[in-house]
C-alpha cells in the first residue's frame, strides 16, 4: 500500500539518468576523452588548452545538471508516471537550451529500433559510433566506459565530435527493462506509440550521448 518503495526506484532512475548523462562523470570523461583522443600520455594541460572538448564536456553537464534538478522536482512534485512526462517535454527543451547557451549541438540518442523518442533513433555519424560501442560493450567492455572524441576528417563547419556511452543500471528497469509496471507503461505509451526501449537488462548500452562543436565562426563573403 505505500509507495514509497516504487517512489524511491524511479528517484534514484532520474538521478541515474543525469549521472549517467555526465553530470557525476563528465570531469572524468573529459579526461579520459582527452586520453583516448591524444597519443601523448602524458598531457596534464591537454583539456585546458582543448577549446573545443572542454565546450562539450562543459555543454554535457549543463544538460545532465539541468536534467537532474528537473526531474527532482518532478519526482517530489507528483511521482514515477510525471517523470515519463518530464523526459518526454522536458528533456528535449533542456537539451534545445544547453545547445543555443553552449554554441553546440547536443542530444541523446539510441540504436535504431531500441529507441523511445523517434527522433532519437542514431543516425550518421552518431549509429557509426554507437555501433563500435556496442560491439565493444559485447566484447565485455562497460557501456558507461564508452568514449569517442573526433576532431579530425569532419564535415566543413565542425571541430569536435564527442559522443559517450549510456549505461543501463537497476534504476532505468523501471522505464527500460522487461517488466515496466502497468501505470508508467501506460504513460510512456500515450506520449511514445512506437516505443522500442524497453527490455534493456542492467549493463546493456542504453544509449549515448552525443555533442557535436562548430568551428568558430569566420567571417564569410557578405551575402548578396
Ligand atoms: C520515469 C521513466 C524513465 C526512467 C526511469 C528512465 N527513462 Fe530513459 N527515457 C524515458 C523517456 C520518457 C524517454 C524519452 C525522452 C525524450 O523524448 O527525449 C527516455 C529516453 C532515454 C534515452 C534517449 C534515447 C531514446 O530511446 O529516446 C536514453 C539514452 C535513456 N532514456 C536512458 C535512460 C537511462 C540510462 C536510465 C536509467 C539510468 C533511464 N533512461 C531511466 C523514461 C525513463
């Protein structure tokens, strides 16, 4: 009879979320991208004197953070089922403010056919490196372990790529594995007919998340 205990579940799922999202870990994933993507080993300064790394990492926590206090709220104010709704309308706005404040691209984004939200279905350059992290969290590696930084062979216009990986943990079952009860079924149902993100199983890769930074601008040709 008390709810306390489903309650605390989805808390700790949205706490998870933002944790996993970067907000706990991007300082570490900054330094570690910073390893992966620099063959100097040792290179203390590397991620000061890295603009554009130090931009998305900088981007990632705001979205995670923001995420993270906002899915609280939504937690005290009304429980598990207004988390749904929260992700659903939230996230995405959060998400379109982090990228006009930061000057990035930035999102979240799973395999095709293991999403929630259409439009978060990896294309690109994203499916290409959510694809070698899946093979490598196969191979037994740790999803939340998963970093890719790139910052040359990019499209005109685009200095930095990073994308890291998304774990699921005990926490995300509630919304993502195989037995979502009824009522927060139900919510994610009414807002995601299609929904493809369920069934996850603790370690599974749930996703990644992905920051993508612009060159700086250069003054262009005047248009006509
Ligand atoms: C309260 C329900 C709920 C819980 C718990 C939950 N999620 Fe989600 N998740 C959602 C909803 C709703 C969306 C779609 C949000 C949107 O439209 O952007 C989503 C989307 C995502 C996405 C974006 C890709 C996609 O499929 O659309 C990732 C990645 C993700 N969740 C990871 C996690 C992880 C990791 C956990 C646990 C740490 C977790 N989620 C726990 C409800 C939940």
């Amino acid at each position: 009879m008390n709810p306390t205990p489903f309650r605390f579940t989805a808390l700790a799922a949205c706490l998870a979320i933002a944790t996993t999202a970067g907000c706990a870990r991007l300082p570490a994933a900054a330094a570690t991208a910073s390893d992966a993507g620099t063959p100097t080993p040792a290179a203390p300064v590397a991620a000061d004197n890295d603009a554009g790394l130090a931009r998305a990492s900088a981007a990632a926590m705001a979205f995670s953070s923001q995420l993270r206090s906002e899915l609280l709220a939504a937690m005290a104010a009304g429980g598990p089922v207004a988390a749904v709704d929260v992700c659903h309308t939230r996230a995405p706005r959060i998400a379109g403010m982090v990228m006009t404040e930061h000057g990035v691209q930035l999102g979240r984004v799973a395999l095709p056919g293991r999403n929630r939200n259409p439009a978060q279905a990896a294309d690109d350059w994203r499916l290409a490196t959510l694809q070698v992290f899946q093979q490598a969290v196969d191979a037994g590696a740790p999803a939340a372990e998963q970093v890719s930084v790139v910052r040359d062979g990019l499209p005109d216009g685009v200095a930095l790529r990073m994308m890291r990986g998304i774990a699921t943990e005990p926490a995300c079952l509630a919304c993502h594995g195989s037995e979502v009860a009824g009522p927060v079924r139900a919510a994610i149902a009414k807002r995601y007919p299609g929904d493809q993100a369920t069934g996850f199983a603790v370690g599974d890769l749930r996703g990644a998340l992905w920051v993508e930074v612009p060159t700086p601008a250069a003054p262009g040709p005047a248009a006509p």
